[in-house]
C-alpha cells in the first residue's frame, strides 16, 4: 500500500486549473515549479499548489481525480476554499 494524492495546481491568478495525481506530492510540484514537465502545466505556467488530498490506495486517488476533472469551475473552487481559503501556495510547505 502506497500512499496516493489528488492535488490541483494554478497560476499566479488562480484562473486555470490543473488536477493530477501523484505517489510523492513534494517532487511532483517541485517538478511544476520548475517547469521540468512539457504539456499543459508549462504551458500555462501552472505553479501554484492550492489543494492535494491523500489517499491510501492509488485506484481511491484515480477516482477522485477523475471525479475532480468532471466538475464544473464552481465547484473546483469551493474544494479548495474547504482547505485554502485564502488560496496561498501550499507547495511551499513542502
């Protein structure tokens, strides 16, 4: 059993988001800060960790972010203000 996360990424504006999922939350945001991943967070310079949640199972993970990726923008949101309401960067405790 290896630990999972379900984390969503932006930009400095909070105007685009990405959602993912990881097996080491601390490398895989490094890895979007540093811009060290081509695609859609690069592009977007999607750098900012505003939500993660972890999870025992990865399948539990994979769900989650696949229910994530249906909401609608509202929604997203009021996901993240459950555990960052003032939307900081939370990959900087990491």
């Amino acid at each position: 059993m290896q630990q999972s996360y379900v984390y969503i990424m932006t930009n400095k504006y909070n105007t685009v988001f990405y959602t993912g999922v990881t097996n080491n939350l601390t490398r895989r945001v490094y890895e979007h800060k540093q811009k060290l991943i081509e695609g859609f967070t690069k592009k977007y310079n999607l750098v900012k960790l505003v939500y993660f949640e972890e999870f025992h199972h990865v399948e539990d993970a994979i769900a989650s972010e696949k229910k994530i990726k249906g909401w609608k923008r509202v929604k997203k949101i009021a996901l993240i203000k459950t555990i960052n309401p003032e939307w900081k960067d939370l990959g900087e405790a990491l």
